[in-house]
C-alpha cells in the first residue's frame, strides 16, 4: 500500500473481510494506524491516528486493488477559494493552520477520484474528528471547523461527490464553538460546484470579532440562524459562483449608543454572485413599544435590495415598506443619536396621530470586504392622518393634519395637506415644515405654514409672544375682521435655547374683505383688500379699502429696528379722492368753500421719540371752490392744490404746523391748531393773496350749524372789486343760489379796493358777510380822498337791512363806489333801507349833500351854455355847477339808480330833478326844473297857500326852466324849455309838457 500511494506510511495494518452477505461478496478492508502522508519534499501534509480502506472483492479476484470506501479519524481538510473564485479541497499539513495555507502546494483530495487516479472507483469518504480549513483568499479571511462528522459519497458512473455532515465554528471570544451543518456537491470535471453550511445558533456578538465589516454585529442580542449557500458552474474559462443567505433572528434587541430597539423576528432572503447580490426578501416585526396598550401590534418593516462590487467597491441599494405606526412610538424606534435636533423637535411637536405606508430607498457603499461601510443616500417617506404639530409652542398646533413626511439623510420635508390650528378658525392646508442640514452640527428648522382664515386669528397669531415682531411696537388692530391667505415661514436652529437673534419670521399674506375698527379718529377701514408683508425688521402692507366709506389706495411700513428718537418707525400712505364734504368728518369742515371730489395724498410718520407728522397734498382740480365774500370761485376742471402738515396725538389732531392752497386768483398759508376730539379750533393766516388782496389774521370755525366764521384780518390790500361787479352783474331777479358759509370779520386795512381803480384807504371795522356774499352787518370807517372820512354802518331790521353813511368827501366817495363821477367835494349823510337780504333787494333812501359841485364835462357844459341865454352868470362861474344842498330821494338796484324828486341849490341857482341812471348800460333819463336868482326866486314859493301857485314843484321858483338829460352818460342830449322860463309855476307844467317843438335844444 505504500508503494501505491507515494508518501504514505503506515504505523500497523490490519485486514478484515466479512464475507458474502446477500448473495454477494462483502468488501475487503484495510485498517491501518499511525498513518503519515508526505509530499515530494517529504513535508507531512496529514498524519491520521486511523485510517480504514475498503477495496472491491470484485477487483482483488481480478488481481487489482479498487478502493470503493475511505474513512478518516481526526483529518485536516482545507477549503480554499482562490482569487480568481475556483474552489479546492486539499489534505492541509500538520503544522498551525495560518502555516498550512502559506507552504508549498497541498495533496488535491479530487485529484485521487478522477478517472485513472487510485481512488477512481471510490464511491464514500466518512471523515470524523480533525478540522476543516475554510480559506477564502477573495476576503483574506480563514475560518477553521472542528470535529467535523462529513460523510462524501459518489454514485458509480459518475463525476459529482455530494457531501454532508456537521463541524463545530471556531470564533474569537468566550464560549464555546458554533455547531455548523455542511452539505455540498462537486463534479469532478470541473462544471460546477453546490454547498451550504447552516449555523443555527449562531453567537452575534462573538461573529462580529471575526472581520471589522462584521463589528456591528455586536450590537445585535438575539437568536440568530445563518444559512449560507454557494453554487457555481463554469462559464467559460472560470467558475461564475452563485451564493445565497437565508438569515432568521428570533425576539431581542438593537442597542446602539445608548437606545434599545426591540423587536420580534427578523427573516432575510439573498442570493447572488461575489459581485452582484439580491436580496429578495426582508421582514422586521418590531416590538410594542413600552406603555402602549397590550395586544397593540408592532411595526412591520419589509424591503429587498440589492448590492454590487464596482469600480473596486460595493454599490447597495434598500428598499424597505412600513406598516402603521403610531406617532407617540416614534421615539422608541428612533436612536436618540441620528438627527438628535430634528429628532428631538419632531418627538416634542407631533404629538398625536399614525404613520402609514412608508416607502424608504437606502444608499450605501462598501469597500469589496465591507470595510469602511458608509450610507450614502436615504430616500423615504410617511403618510400621516389625524395628527397634531406643535409648529412652534406655546403657539396653538396644528391638528387633524394630514400629511406626507420625505426623509433625506440631510432633511426631512412635512408637506401638510389638510390641517386645522387649534381653537381658531385657520386652515393649515398646504403648510411644509423643514428640517435641514441633519448631517452635521448646526440642525435648522424652518416652517413654511399656509394659512387660510379670519383676519382676527391671524392678527392673534402674528401679535402672538412667541414670535416676538411686535415687542417693541404694539400692533393695534380694532376689531379686525376679513379673510387672509397667506405664508408664516419660520426658521430657527434647532437647539433647546434659540437666540431671538436667530429667530427668523416672514410673514406674506392677502388680505380680503378687510375690516378695522376705528383706523383713525373713530372711522372704520371697510371692505379692504391688502398684501402684507411682515418680517423681524419690518412690516408692509398695501393695498385698497373705504375709509368711512371713501375709497382709498393705503400702505404701511412699520420698522422693528433699533434706532435714535428721530428715526422713522412707522410710516402710512394714503390716496383717495373723496367728495369735499367727507372731510369735515376728519376735523376739516370745508362745507360753503369747497364742493366736488378732492384728490387726497397723505403721508403719515410716526418717530420713536412718539412725534408724529401728516402731510396733506389735495389735488382740487375736479372740485368748485369759492370765497363769496370775495366774490372769488374756481370751477371744475381748472387746477388748484392744497399741502397741509398735521401733528397728531392719541389719534387726533393736534394741530396743522403749516398749509398752503393755491389757484388762479388765490393763495393761502398759514397754520391751525384744534380743540379735544380733531375740531378746527383756529387758523392763523400766514399770508392770504385773493385776486389783489393781500392780507394776515387769525379765522375761528363756526361753533354751530349755520353759525358764521370768525376772520380777524389786516393788511395792505383788501380787494372787493370782483365781489362788487359779481353783484352788479346778477339778474335783478337772482337769489343767488351760489353760497359759501357766512363770514363775520374784524379788520384794518391800508387800501380797500373797489374795482376799475377805485379804492378806498384805512378802512377798518367790523362785517357780517352771508354765504351769497351779502353784506348783513357792517361798521366800518375810513378814508375816500383827500380828507374824505366816512363812516357806513349797516344793521339788520326786521326783514331788512338800515344803511347809513357819512362822509366828509361826498364826490370822492361816490367815485368810489361807481355810484357817480360827477360830484366833486361835498358832505354826505345817506340813509337807506333795503327791504330784504336778497341779492336782489332795492336799497331805498335818502342821499343829503352839501356844498359840493357837479361837473360832468359834457352835460354840464351843455347845461351851462343854455343857462347863459337867460344871464344866470353867477351860478356857472367856476368848474361846474356849484350847489350849496343837495336832497335826493332814491332807489338804487345793480341795473339802476331811480332819483325821486331830488333838489338841489344854490344862492344862485336851483335844480330839481328825477328819472334814472342804468349803470350797466352808462347812460341816463333825468329830467326836472332850472331855477335861476334862487334865493329871490324861490322865496315866493314858501308863501303859505299860494306857494304851490308861484312854485308847483318842491325846490322850484316863481320863474324856472324845465330841462331833460337823456342818452349815454359820457355824452347825453340836454334840452332846455325856453318858454317855461317866463311863465309863472302854475303855468309852467303846461309849456313844459306841450312846448317840445320850441324847446331850445342844447347840443
């Protein structure tokens, strides 16, 4: 025998045959002891206590040796995977076993079963006791069995040996060695190859001393099973090997830096090749977590993957699906160490609800010996129904939410679906909650929540402490009502005590169906629509609203940031064209000045010292403004302005620090200060320019409905030209429908003027002038000419009003007024009445002059020229004519000034006169009587009785000419009746009337 086997010696051989049994001859066998097999360098490869051959009956009648059957006690077996993958299995050395895989080439075991070898018909090997070498050059690894129990058998006529049996695993640590099950196929040609080796109660913590890749394992406590299989057939030049795991885990626990996970079972299913893995199946049921209701199932977590070595590393891929589970569990199965940030906001905040059809894709890489494991990507998400988010506590949550969570291995995503905030009337839908930068040091949260609702949940919301934006600036808001669609985004770190610095808020929302109580002295902002825009630093909101009811175009910007008292913290802007008499219910009456709509600008300002300014711009171009009293009007259409600055204290108005208002033919500035709840108490005109009138003064409002305001004004000029020739250009039967409020008003003034040139000087006194610019009281003093002091009161009586006025320089002062050009010098006292306050009233009365003269170029030198026929010399000496009294009886309108029987004398001359003066056509109608030698030929007209025969008419004489002015006043005709000069005054009425054809005509 060991000259048939080289390298083999034998220590005792026995022999035993059994004989026939059956019918059929038993093997022969040889047992031997003390067995050393050698290789050619005489190296021990194997060195058996035993060893026992059977040989065929059959082949030893023939004179061959057949070994059919082999057993070995106490065997060194290696298993070698090569680099290139092909598998061997060789009779190891007796040396340690790190040296029998590094030393010469070891004795092929399947070299002896391939045909013409010695062993070619042998059919069963049974290995007992020894070990088993697994070497894997591929992962630098060697694993080593001990008292191996494997039984390999062939079936005649072919090339495949199956083997089977048990061994024990030998693994670092304390315990004892792993019992391993091994069956296996081969095929002796070559072709390929089967096996697996089951570990039923494998020891995780001791297999993870094995390789670093397997570290992990420790951390697993638990009963695990392994099952490993390989299979490989030739693919061409070499072996393509197909492995495949089964690995079952009974009840334990994951404990890993400090926090259990428990869980029931685990089962995973693989298989692939050493470059490619699939893993089939995965299922994890995890535990119940502690304090929940007992019977309550745990998670279930299912997956497959797959895993494969390129470009020298493994690429896997993990796929896992998730059953329920309960947000109040979450913390159980999450470690307290991944995301600690994210982590510890999403366990405080959700606080309520389920999480249902988890879908998660896992990312790792590996070195090709699972070194240097690393997850390089995580895809995941959760539906989540019924749940409550804290977004931002002590804020009320969110609830009844449903959302979707993503998971990153940087962020986490909520995109909330439905959602309702806690005890107030806001929608949550469409909110998103992010939580970012997971993967390092510096957690960052930020909450983007839509927001759908009323206005007033909202303001409660932004107003809320929490948010800290109104801290330093109180967010008054009245009664607040409306609609709101807008965006919260928060953005904070995630840490347990965030600086406010940090704190970050932006607010954008619209705003409809605005409505604020009481924005601005009591007024309400109705039916408003408004983007808003609030952050840590500012607030902005603009849009469109009615102001008690006056459309308005609004913007606010409030500024959070420190800075000095004089630094702008809130400022609003307002534009409207409201109809001129809305304003007075915002403290400025311009009720009988302005009518129509005014376009509004206002820019309001408010400082940190707590001085708050308003400047107006009023665009009056599209509003009538009028000033009766001055007869000044400006209507639609042509352009004016006004720009006031108002100081404003608890929502009132304090006082206006300046305005100015401009238009054709008139300018005002000034300033005004107001009484308790916004009421106009007093302005102060800076400067007042109306048409030519230049004045200053103070001017009080009415204290009542219908009451008059007050003006205290002087000045160089004050102009009542166009007031005068307003009223003389009304229809004698207008009423003057075109009113202003009434003024009453103190003044002095240097010129007064009157139109065309007239004017007079240092008129002072006191007037009461009616919306129709109607003089209703009046008493007033000054001067017309050269020493021409008047003084002309009116007072109202009854329906009416009494007129009176004296004055030193009659000619002048008549002058003045357009009542006549040609009366020079003279005294006057007048007395009249109108008998209503319509612009249309007749002023009647009575007009008494002294020593004044009358000389109209014209008619009085036609008049004069026919005097002289009769040789009244004397009474023509002069400029003029001359007149020592003058009583004229009258009636004066704006069209016409009626004389009644008016007289006038002289020691020489006498004249009588009636008829009319048509002032706007300029010309005239008088007609009466020439008395010449008054003083003798007057004097039979006072005779008691026969006076009225001498004299018929009142200022008349004995002999007298009747005469007639008609036509234009700047050249009338003057007629003299010659014949009614030489008759006697009861004659005289005769001549006068009939005598036209004789009259000598003066032209």
């Amino acid at each position: 025998m060991e000259r048939t086997v080289p390298g083999l010696s034998l220590g005792s051989l026995a022999l035993a045959w059994s004989g026939f049994q059956a019918g059929a001859a038993t093997p022969f066998e040889v047992r031997a002891s003390d067995a050393t097999l050698r290789d050619d360098a005489g190296v021990v490869q194997q060195a058996l206590p035993d060893l026992a051959i059977r040989f065929s009956t059959e082949g030893l009648l023939r004179g061959r040796l057949v070994p059919v059957s082999v057993t070995l006690r106490d065997p060194r077996i290696v298993l070698e995977r090569g680099m290139d993958g092909e598998l061997t299995v060789s009779l190891g050395r007796t040396s340690a076993p790190q040296e029998a895989v590094k030393d010469g080439p070891p004795l092929e075991v399947l070299e002896l079963f391939r045909p013409g070898s010695l062993l070619a018909e042998l059919t069963t090997v049974d290995l007992s006791g020894g070990s088993l070498i697994v070497l894997d050059r591929q992962l630098h690894r060697t694993w080593i069995m001990r008292g191996i129990a494997i039984s390999l058998f062939r079936t005649p006529g072919t090339s495949e040996i199956a083997g089977q049996g048990r061994a024990d695993l030998e693994l670092p640590g304390d315990g004892p060695d792993l019992a391993a099950f091994l069956s296996g196929k081969i095929q002796l040609d070559g072709t390929g190859y089967s096996g697996s080796v089951t570990l039923p109660l494998l020891q995780p913590h001791r297999l993870a001393l094995l390789m670093p890749a397997l570290k992990p394992a420790a951390l697993l406590e638990a009963p695990v099973s392994l099952t490993l299989s390989a299979q490989g057939r030739k693919q061409g030049p070499e072996p393509l090997p197909e492995l495949s795991l089964a690995l079952t885990v009974g009840s334990g626990r994951l404990t890993a830096h400090g926090h259990d996970l428990r869980f029931k079972s685990l089962n995973l299913h693989a298989h692939g090749t050493p470059e490619t893995l699939r893993l089939e199946r995965l299922r994890l049921e995890l535990a119940s977590s502690p304090g929940v209701a007992a019977g309550t199932e745990g998670v279930v977590i299912e997956g497959e993957g797959e895993a494969a070595l390129r470009d020298d590393a493994w690429q896997m891929r993990l796929q896992l699906r998730t059953g329920p589970l309960n947000v109040t569990t979450l913390g159980s199965y999450w470690p307290g160490h991944v995301a600690e940030g994210a982590r510890q906001w999403i366990l405080s905040n959700m606080t309520s609800g389920k999480f249902d059809q988890g879908r998660f894709l896992l990312q790792a890489q590996a070195k090709p010996d699972l070194s240097q494991f690393e997850i390089t990507g995580l895809d995941g998400s959760l539906n989540l129904v019924a749940g409550t988010i804290h977004w931002l506590r002590p804020i009320p949550p969110l609830e009844q939410v449903v959302a979707k969570a993503r998971f990153g291995l940087k962020n986490i995503v909520i995109h909330v679906s439905e959602a309702q905030q806690a005890g107030t009337g806001l929608v949550g839908a469409g909110s998103v909650i992010r939580l970012t930068q997971l993967d390092g040091n510096n957690e960052q949260a930020e909450v983007d929540a839509q927001l759908r609702g009323p206005v007033p949940d909202v303001v409660g919301l932004i107003r809320h402490p929490r948010l800290r934006l109104f801290e330093q600036r109180p967010l008054e808001l009245k009664e607040p009502g409306g609609q709101v669609d807008g965006r919260l985004h928060l953005a904070f770190p995630l840490k347990a005590d965030v600086p406010a610095e940090a704190f970050k808020v932006l607010f954008r929302a619209r705003l409809t169906e605005l409505r604020i109580a009481d924005v601005v002295m009591n007024k309400a902002l109705e039916r408003g629509t408004a983007d808003l825009v609030v952050d840590n630093q500012r607030l902005s909101a603009s849009g469109r609203a009615q102001l008690s009811g006056i459309p308005a175009t609004l913007n606010l910007e409030m500024d959070f940031r420190p800075g000095p008292a004089s630094q702008v913290v809130e400022r609003v802007r307002a534009t409207a064209r409201p109809d001129a008499g809305r304003i007075a219910e915002f403290g400025l009456d311009l009720d009988g000045f302005v009518s129509g709509p005014i376009g509004v600008q206002v820019l309001m300002e408010k400082r940190r010292g707590g001085q708050m300014d308003v400047l107006l711009d009023g665009d009056l171009q599209q509003a009538d403004m009028r000033m009766s009293p001055l007869a000044w009007r400006k209507a639609n259409g042509v352009p004016a302005s006004a720009q006031g600055q108002l100081n404003i204290a608890d929502g009132e108005i304090r006082s206006v620090s300046g305005f100015r208002v401009e238009a054709p033919g008139l300018s005002f500035s000034g300033r005004a200060s107001f009484a308790p709840r916004s009421r106009l108490d007093q302005i102060d005109i800076r400067e007042a320019r109306i048409f030519a009138s230049r004045f200053s003064g103070q001017a009080w409002p009415p204290t009542s409905a219908g009451a008059a305001w007050r003006l205290r004004a002087s000045g160089p000029v004050l102009d009542l030209g166009p007031l005068l020739a307003s009223s003389d250009s009304e229809d004698e039967g207008s009423s003057g429908s075109s009113t202003s409020a009434p003024v009453s008003m103190d003044g002095h003034f240097d010129h007064v003027l009157l139109g065309e040139g007239r004017s007079v000087s240092g008129v002072q006194g006191r007037a009461a002038v009616d919306g129709r610019g109607i003089f209703r009281e009046a008493r007033l003093v000054g001067q017309a000419g050269n020493d021409g002091g008047f003084d002309l009161v009116i007072v109202p009586r009854g329906a009416g009003r009494d007129l009176r006025i004296n004055a030193n320089n009659a000619g002048a002062l008549l002058r003045a007024f357009d009542i006549t050009r040609q009366v020079e010098g003279g005294r006057l006292s007048l007395e009249g009445r109108w008998d209503s306050n319509q612009r249309a009233a007749k002023l009647s009365g009575t007009a008494d002059m002294s020593d004044f003269r009358f000389q109209d170029a014209a008619a009085a030198g036609k008049l004069l020229q026919a005097l002289t026929v009769y040789g009244v010399i004397d009474a023509v000496r002069g400029p003029g004519l001359a007149f020592g009294r003058m009583v004229a009886p009258f009636t004066l309108t704006r069209s016409t000034l009626t004389i009644e029987e008016a007289r006038a004398f002289s020691s020489s001359l006498g004249l009588t006169a009636r008829g009319a003066i048509l002032r706007q056509q300029k010309s005239v109608d008088l007609q009466g009587t020439i008395v010449p030698a008054y003083a003798i030929n007057s004097i039979l007209g006072y005779i008691p009785l026969l006076g009225r025969l001498f004299s018929p008419e009142q200022g008349g004489g004995l002999f007298a000419a009747t005469w007639r002015m008609q036509g234009p006043l700047a050249d009338p005709s003057i007629s003299v009746n010659p014949l009614a000069a030489l008759t006697p005054g009861f004659l005289r009425s005769i001549f006068g009337e009939g005598g036209a054809a004789s009259q000598q005509d003066a032209r």
